[in-house]
C-alpha cells in the first residue's frame, strides 16, 4: 500500500493552530499584555485585514476569548495561556541566537528574585537542564497517522509584510514555526530522519518544496549538510548547534498539544529523559535564582 500518511504528533495538532507567522506575532503580543485590535495592528505591523482574521480563529480555537467591553479587546484564555511556556522558549532562543534580528526585544524579569533573567529548559522529574541528546522518543498510545493538507497559505506574504516602521518583526525561530512545513523538517532531523528521501517518507512533502525548505534551513543555519558516502555527493541534513536549541519550543509545543488535544488514547509520542527515566516535562526555570517560572512570577518587558 502506498504511505501517504504522516505521524500526527501533539506538535502538528498544535501547529494547526498556531503554526503561522501572523498568528505567532499577535500571541506575543497578547502575552506582551497587550488587548487591543488596535495595539495588534501597530505593534505587529500586519494588515487590519490578517489581523482580525487571525484574531477570529484564535477565538474559533478557545486561545483568545473577546472580552465583555468591547474596548477591552481580547484576553488569553486558560487554553492560551498554556502557551506560555512556548513563548518562554521561543524568547530564550531570540536571544541566543538572532538577539538584533528584529529591532526591539522583549527582557524578561523573574519577579520572585527581581532579576532579569533568561528561562533555562529543565525536566520537571529529576531538575536537570535538558539536552535533546538525553531524550528517547517512542509512539505513545494515541498516535495517529493523518494525510497531511499542504494548502498554500497566505503566511509568507504575512512573513514579508509584518513591519514597525522600518523593522522587520519576523526572525527565523518565528518563520520556521510559522510554517509546518520546515517545522516537519526539523521534527523528522529530532527523531533520527536525516537523509533527503526519508525526510521526504517521512512528510509527504511535493521534492521541490522540501529542497526549498531544506536550503532556507541550510541559510538560516539551522541545519547544516554532512556528507555520508565516499563520493562525497551525498548528504545527510543533521541539526547544528543553533538547530538543535530550537527543542525546548518543539517540546513545550508537544506537551501544550498533549493537554489540549490528545484523545482519551493517550499521547501520541512519548518521550523519556535518559538521565531519570522518567517522561520529559519541561519546567522553565529562572537563569538568576533557579525558580521555576510561571506565568504569574514573570513579567515580560519591551
Ligand atoms: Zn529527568
Ligand atoms: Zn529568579
């Protein structure tokens, strides 16, 4: 029988909802504490028109919910702020990796120990700092396999226009999630899917499309090309250093998809941190004083 099926992971079901650039830029917003049409419009520098249309499927999804007064604009719901965690890490990786890509960026203070801080990814069962290299990933219970809907979406003209004044507000850690496309790439490097056919196996992407992703990712070097043969012309794809940091977002991703849309079957990937043998959960803690960090003790700040 011919594949034409993929793995649907927690992170794909949570990429259905917010795997998109004007999506990303509007919920960092939000978590920026930030209610108003308005306020998304001028501070993500996207369209009036992608604006209220993201802002209706957050509130289709249960992410966002308009509050009673109109004025009030909009508010995380409990299902949004969930999300937390995914914004930590993307910002821990903003400032690793690409800390003048947009222009502005966003300081975050730990307000139990008052200090300015970064969020460091530990395992919530033994409270070492996770390394993607100590994690197991196995098909939990409730893996299902979909046919995955490449639609050609409106993302990349929201990627390119997204502008405050002359700064760009995309950076490649918000064009790589904004697309699942280069997401699945990265999903399939993760769990030991390196060379260009299996990639291809693996998600079903059209070979032209997944060479253009392979070579933005090889841009942005995210991953980078090792040759595997004696003749030197063929190439596995492996993460580098600044790929492989992108996997707190992957994880925090996957367990957000877990809590809100896993059936009663169970988990549809299960990952076990070698270093305790216990499922990886991720607790963000704080760089300065080693708290964990929630969305009640951290303040973001511009
Ligand atoms: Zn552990
Ligand atoms: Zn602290």
């Amino acid at each position: 029988m011919k594949h034409e099926t993929i793995r649907a992971c927690s992170i794909w079901r949570a990429l259905d909802v917010v795997g998109d650039v004007a999506v990303l830029l509007i919920l960092e917003q939000a978590f920026l504490g930030r209610h108003r049409f308005d306020d998304f419009v001028k501070q993500t520098g996207l369209a009036r028109s992608v604006v209220s249309g993201r802002l209706a499927k957050l509130v289709e999804a249960g992410v966002l919910r308009k509050a009673a007064q109109r004025q009030a604009g909009y508010a995380l719901t409990e299902k949004g702020r969930g999300l937390f965690p995914v914004a930590l890490m993307i910002l821990r990786w903003q400032h690793r990796w690409e800390p003048g890509e947009r222009g502005f960026s966003v300081r975050l203070v730990h307000r139990g120990c008052g200090q300015a801080m970064e969020p460091v990814p530990h395992c919530a069962a033994c409270q070492t700092e996770i390394d993607p290299r100590a994690v197991d990933w196995a098909p939990g219970p409730g893996l299902a396999q979909v046919t995955p809907v490449y639609t050609r979406r409106r993302q990349q003209t929201a990627a390119a226009s997204a502008k405050r004044g002359n700064q760009t507000m995309v950076d490649s850690v918000i064009e790589l999630f904004g697309d699942r496309w280069a997401t699945l790439v990265v999903r399939a490097c993760f769990t030991g899917i390196h060379r260009f056919d299996d990639i291809q196996r693996d998600t079903l992407m059209a070979t032209n499309i997944l060479s253009g992703r392979i070579e933005q990712l090889l841009a942005q070097r995210i991953i980078k090309a090792v040759p595997y043969s004696a003749h030197q012309d063929r190439f596995e794809y492996r993460l580098t250093e600044k790929g492989r940091d992108l996997y707190p977002v992957l994880l925090a991703l996957l367990q957000w998809g877990d809590r809100w849309f896993a059936d009663e079957q169970g988990p549809p990937l299960l990952l076990t941190h070698r270093n305790c043998g216990q499922p990886l959960g991720l607790q963000p803690k704080c760089s300065a004083c080693a708290a964990g960090l929630d969305i009640r003790n951290t303040a973001f700040e511009l």
